[in-house]
C-alpha cells in the first residue's frame, strides 16, 4: 500500500494506530484539494531556506546577518557561520539552526500543575502567577527540578471567557488572566478592600469561574492603568517588543468593541492588513496601549515566578479561527477545515479540535513567520517546551467542514525545516523541549525527534513495556489531563464520568479500563488494594524510569478522581476543575510525601518533612 503524497501534500492512504491500512475518501481529497489551492510557480525562488553548519546549500551570496553585518556564503556553510535568521542577496531568508535542541544532562522530577486549578487562598477563584512562583519555590525545596503548566496563552478579554487552554486566540502573548493583581504596581492606591464580597464569591466557588475573576481583574487593572503615570521600564519594553505585540494589543481592543469573532467584524478592520485599522490604532490609541500593559505585566510576573527553575510551557496545536493569530495571518490558515485526530488509543471515534490548519506551502511563503513566533513566545520567560501533539509537525489530520473525525484526512509539513526552527529557538533560550508523541506516530517520528534531541512522552497508562525499560530520552508520565488519574482509574469513578459525559459504548470505557488496571497491577498490586496504595505503585514504577524528565501530577499527590479534560465533551466541566486541595495545604497533605517517597524508592516516612512548607 502507497503511503505517499499527492502534489497538494495529501496522504490519501495511511496505516493507523492498530497498524491497519485505511484510505481517505475521494470526496475529502477534493474537498483538501480545493482548500490548499496551488502555490504560486516561484515559490521555490522565494521560499526560505534552513540549513544548518557544515551544510550544501548550492547557494552562492552575500548574506546579510541579522545583526547586521554580512557574509559571503559558498555553498557549504561554513562551521562557525552564526546561528539565527538572516537574508541572502535575493531576499530570501536563510535560517541556520544548530540542529540540535539543548538537552539537560541530569534527570529531574517535576510537578504537572494546570495552573488554573492550583488556587491559594489569597487567590482570585483561579490560579496565578504568585501561584506559580510558589509552586516552584516549594518544588525547589522538594528537590525537583522543573514545573510542566497548561498553555498559559491569551482568549480574546471578553466574557465567556475561553476554557480550554487549548483553543487560544494566540499562541504568541499569554492570558492576562493569570496576572496576581496584588503584585502589579500602583494597585495599592486601587482600595481592592471592596471588592471583598465578590471575591469572597470567587474564592468559595466549587469550579474555576473565569468570567467572574476575568471581570473582576480587568476592572480593577484598567483602573490602575489609567492613573498609573508614564513607566520608563514599559516605554522601553514595548519599544522592544515591537509591533507584534501592538497587533495583538489593536485585536483586543477591537474584541471589545465588536466581541470575540473578527469573522464577524466590519469588513475595514476583519484582517490586519485591511484598510481601517491604521485609523482604529489612531483613534483607540489608550485601549490598544491597556493591553500592551498586560502583557509587560505578565512577561514581569511569569519570570519572576520560574526563576532560575525550567518551566515547560505547553504549545497547542492551534489556535481559534476567530483571534487574534488568524487576524494577523488570514492567507496562511486555511479556511473551512478543522484539525483533529482520526480514532486510535486516546479516543475511539476521532477527534476535532476546532482550530484551522496552516496551509503549509503558504508557511514556507511567509517565511515560516507563525511558526517562529509562535515557538519563541512559548519559550520566553520558562527555559521549558511541550509540544503538544508534535506528530503535526509532520502531517495533521484536516476535517472538512461539517464532516466528522474519521472523514479526514493527512496532510504534509516540511517537518524538518520546523524541527530546525524548533532547535535553534531552544539553542537561543537554553529551553529543554518535549514533544507529545501519543496516538498514531507514523515510522520515522520518534527517530527525527531524537536525532534533534526533542524529548519524547512516555505515559505509564500506554506503555506495554514497564518504566524501567524506557528510554533516556524522554518525560515519563504516569497520566495525562486527557487520561484518568490514579484515584479515578482505580475506584472506577472515571467509567462513571465518561459514560456521562461522552456517547462512548460502555463496554468499550470498561475495556480500556481494564487494560490500564493491567499496567498498574504488573508487580502484584492487590485487586482491593486502597486508593492510596494504588498513587504509590504507579509513581513507584514511574520511579524506575531512567527517563530524563519524571512527571508527577498534582492531581494523583492529592488523590484526584477527576480528570482536567474529558475529550470530545462539551458539556462536562472540563478545564475548570480545580485542585481539591487549596495551595498552602500541599505541603501538609500526606500523599504529597507518599508520593514522592514512592517514586524515590523510600519508606513514606523518609519524605514526610519534606512536603511541607508551601509558600514558607
């Protein structure tokens, strides 16, 4: 059976996750067809060029540096050519990447927190930076080495406030949601003492109510922004971030005005590039300069929160059709497909994620742009990437409108041209990468990712193998926020959940139950065994992993039964959940220290005083 790509890049035919040959429709092939469209016949004279030293490029120019001085390239480049984005004597970009990401040389355990979950008391109802830094103070004391957080990227700042992390508006700037308003300067003349009642309202709420903490923020932030004198730090950083930072500012100011669907705009200001908005930025130039605010704030907040400790920040794989990427990019995404995965291990019938596809032959026309910016504002501030569903860096499952999951189809990316991107930003940032290589991988992935020294995901829940055979080269994980914790697993209640909330057959739920039990039960763990019994064998055998990163999960220190995020579900609480342990307990809460005791192969008393002191 042919696996190749037709002239569009499309796989019609392709092997899925039980090894089974399947073949995408004619009709979808068309449908894709019509999508992409033909790129123009220079392409390939104006696409950019990526390459690394010691490398034949058959090129013969002057190259202009991006620092600005220049060199002479002769085919070959040369070894201590430098590294980064410059341009040859035709126009092209020529983009030089090590080839290789950084790679920490000693392993490491670290918390996986969905940030918003993890509320303190002082908190807004939702978790925030402060959070952060005193999750990773106590991590540090704990003897961990990182923190690995759901996607901190910006929704549009109107109400209802996006969910799922997930689904962002961008996936360059991060959420101002996350903001600690107590920390921001100025807001001690803000008299926050009114506003007790509601968020005493926040604080005893049983779910993460972004809406209400969102309104609340965004009132008393604007009220500090517009009587907060003229800040030399902001005029210099917003000097620096330069304008893709007063893009994003322009598509929220907009967003508020006209709501959350630049679709739905007037038509003189629905694209970046249209004829209106130079006159907007004129006129809303306070507005535009409220949200450039934000993100100083939280480019301040979030390093102070990681400090010296790595942090992985979360990259989805897309971002809303409707925000503020697809405004500033409308010719790159494609219009009236989604991106999705067709049915294998994490789910049954396929899934849709709602976002549209980059075209990839326009990528390359934009100089690989949206990826780039995408990559480098992900890592800023962190030292740490997950890629979520990196596999799409190769090919992505495209659904056309209307159709279902398993109605799509593959699609082809110059994988190694992102692959490079990817390496040089980590090179630049000293930032670790991780890809999520879960569900179907076709044969060669997991080898380009480690030649390129991209850690790959190893989940307790898939692995046929156990722990200790898994490779170095990789974060190991008991779970996933896709995936059931240990507590959920173990009592049953997790069946319970997705028989409610998806259309799941239920033998189907019991089964895959049954087959995770399986692997938790390997090394003899009693049927009837309590919950706590169950936390402590999983991150014993996670313990065993000679894998560079181990992943611990909040939820299973505290004995979690529900999961973050049922997938495919719209009408379960998902991404709102929050901890059922407020932060400053942590430290106190006995399955924190038989937890970590577990993984380290000590007796549950040997860690007890360590679990202690959060936020002391």
């Amino acid at each position: 059976m042919s696996t190749s790509t037709d002239a569009w890049g499309i796989q019609q035919d392709w092997v899925d996750a039980d090894d089974q040959p399947q073949r995408a429709s004619d009709a979808t092939v068309a449908t894709l067809r019509e999508v992409i469209g033909e790129p123009p016949p220079d392409l390939e004279e104006r696409a950019p060029v990526v390459t690394r030293p010691g490398r034949s490029t058959g090129i013969r120019s002057t190259v202009t540096c991006e620092d600005g001085s220049t060199r002479e390239l002769d085919d070959v480049v040369p070894e201590d050519f430098p590294l980064g984005y410059h341009r040859l004597a035709d126009g092209r970009r020529l983009i030089v990447s090590p080839g290789r990401c950084h790679v920490p040389q000693e392993q490491a355990w670290g918390w996986t927190v969905q940030l918003y979950a993890a509320r303190s008391r002082r908190s807004w109802g939702i978790g925030d930076l402060r959070d952060l830094r005193t999750l990773r103070e106590w991590t540090e004391q704990l003897g961990g080495g990182f923190l690995l957080v759901n996607p901190l990227h910006a929704v549009a700042p109107t109400v209802p406030q996006e969910t799922s992390p997930y689904l962002p508006a961008t996936r360059r700037f991060r959420n101002p949601l996350y903001l600690a308003v107590e920390d921001v300067p100025g807001v001690e003349d803000a008299d926050l003492e009114r506003h007790d009642a509601e968020l005493a309202t926040l604080r005893a709420a049983g779910l993460v109510e972004r809406d209400g903490a969102w309104t609340l923020k965004r009132s008393v932030l604007r009220a500090v922004f517009d009587r907060s004198p003229e800040d030399p730090s902001f005029a210099a950083w917003r000097a620096a971030a330069g304008p893709a930072v007063e893009g994003w500012a322009t598509w929220c100011a907009l967003a508020e005005e006209h709501g959350p669907d630049r679709l739905a705009w007037p038509e003189a200001v629905r694209r970046q590039d249209a004829g209106g908005v130079a006159a907007y930025v004129r006129e809303h130039a306070e507005d535009i300069g409220f949200h450039v605010w934000l993100q100083w704030l939280l480019d301040g907040q979030l390093r102070a929160a990681t400090g010296s400790t790595t942090v992985l920040q979360d990259l989805p794989i897309g971002v809303s059709g409707s925000g503020a990427d697809a405004w500033a990019w409308d010719d790159v995404l494609a219009t009236g497909v989604t991106v999705g995965a067709p049915p294998d291990m994490l789910n049954s019938v396929g899934q849709d994620w709602g976002s549209p596809p980059l075209v990839p032959w326009r990528l390359r026309a934009a100089d690989y742009e949206p990826f780039v910016e995408s990559i480098r504002g992900t890592i800023a501030g962190a030292g740490g990437l997950r890629i979520d569903h990196v596999m799409g860096l190769f090919r992505l499952w495209w659904i056309p409108a209307d159709a279902g999951p398993q109605e799509g189809a593959y699609v082809r990316y110059p994988a190694d041209d992102l692959l490079d991107i990817v390496a040089l930003e980590s090179h630049r940032a000293g930032a670790v990468v991780v890809g999520e290589d879960l569900g179907t991988v076709e044969p060669g992935v997991r080898e380009a990712l480690a030649e390129r020294g991209i850690l790959s995901y190893k989940v307790l829940w898939f692995e046929d193998e156990p722990p200790a055979r898994w490779p170095e080269g990789a974060l190991a994980a008991v779970t996933t926020h896709d995936l059931p914790t240990v507590a959920g697993l173990w009592t049953g209640s997790d069946v319970v959940d997705q028989l409610a909330a998806t259309d799941m057959a239920e033998d189907d739920v019991r089964s895959g139950r049954e087959d995770l039990l399986e692997r938790l039960r390997r090394d003899g763990l009693a049927a009837d065994a309590p919950v706590e019994d169950a936390v402590v064998e999983a991150y014993r055998q996670l313990g065993t992993a000679p894998s560079l990163l181990l992943s611990v999960a909040l939820e299973d220190a505290v004995a979690e039964e529900r999961r973050p995020n049922v997938p495919g579900t719209t009408e379960r609480d998902n991404w709102r959940l929050p901890l059922g342990v407020p932060l400053e307990d942590l430290g106190d809460h006995p399955g924190v220290a038989r937890l970590l005791a577990a993984m380290r192969g000590e007796a549950p008393e040997a860690a007890s005083d360590r679990g202690r002191s959060v936020g002391g």
